[in-house]
C-alpha cells in the first residue's frame, strides 16, 4: 500500500525555496515514481488559482493516478478555521478559504 500524504500549496512551492529545495525536490521526485498518493481538497484548488504558472506547473505534473481529493467536512472546517484564528494564513488564502467554507 502507497503512503499517503497531504500537501498544500506552500509544500508545492518549497521546491522553488532554496530552504526546502533538496527535500521538496527529493519528495517530488518520489510522488512522481509513483510511490506516494497525494491528497488535495478544494482549497488547495482555489489557492492554486492564484499561484504562479511554475507552481500550477509543478503541481500538473504530478501523475493524475497519484491524486485524490478530500471532501470538505466538518473537521477541514474545524481545521481551516483554526488556521483563520490563528492568523496563520495570508489576507488572500483567508478570503477563499471564508468563501469556500
């Protein structure tokens, strides 16, 4: 059975992050053998939206066999709120994320 993971979209962009690169770049290489399924929800769509082209780009090449969707549910609510309140989010991240939920 593959690994899970969830990445957002600041995952995505670590691989342009001289910070992150090696490893972000080292996990996408593994996402793109195949050895992991990566699970994105409805924000992470609506986050992309306003992404630069290289980061929709990178996200594209992920195999499409590789991705599944989360539902949004009460506990992506709990949690999207959570991130809201804590001021952990930027002013355009929180506006989608109030209009989606």
């Amino acid at each position: 059975m593959k690994q899970r993971v969830y990445i957002d979209t600041s995952v995505i962009g670590g691989y342009f992050d001289q910070e992150f690169e090696l490893a972000t770049k080292q996990l996408f290489q593994r996402i793109i053998n195949g050895d992991f399924t990566v699970h994105f929800s409805d924000v992470n769509e609506a986050e992309l939206i306003l992404a630069p082209a290289h980061i929709r780009e990178l996200k594209n090449s992920i195999p499409s066999d590789c991705i599944r969707y989360i539902e949004i549910d009460s506990d992506v609510e709990f949690l999207a709120q959570s991130y809201i309140l804590g001021k952990a989010l930027g002013k355009q991240v929180k506006m989608m994320l109030t209009i989606l939920l």
